[in-house]
C-alpha cells in the first residue's frame, strides 16, 4: 500500500508512504534495476535525490522489534 502527500507549508516537497510486509522484500525492490530506472527519472523531475527513512510500527504502544538490513 502506498501513500503520497503534498507538504502544505514546504512547496516541492513531497512524502510517500510505503508499506511492506518485511524489510527485505523492501531491499529486494529497492536494489532492482526496475525500480532504479523509476527512481532515476523521478529524481531528474525534481532535480533532488529522493531521501528514505525506515520505520516500524507501534502496535498498543508496543514497538516490535524486526531485524532490520538496510
């Protein structure tokens, strides 16, 4: 599932949320040369490098611990 937001007082930027079942079918994405191509050509629109950051979720204020391989 994926979520895309517009920053309301930060114009040109934008955040896309990403949900996957584990971290490495995330890498195995991430690292494929299918999802480079994309992530060349939307980083030449914006003239930026798209910026990632992992998180885990909090479930009734218990985090889980997932072994993550970035």
């Amino acid at each position: 599932m994926d979520q895309s937001f517009a920053s309301l007082d930060s114009k040109g930027e934008y955040l896309v949320v990403s949900i996957w079942d584990t971290i490495d079918s995330w890498n195995q994405w991430k690292n494929s040369e299918e999802r480079q191509s994309i992530q060349d050509q939307i980083d030449n629109l914006t003239g930026k490098e798209t910026q990632y950051r992992y998180y885990e979720p909090i479930v009734g204020g218990i985090i889980p611990k997932f072994e993550a391989r970035l």
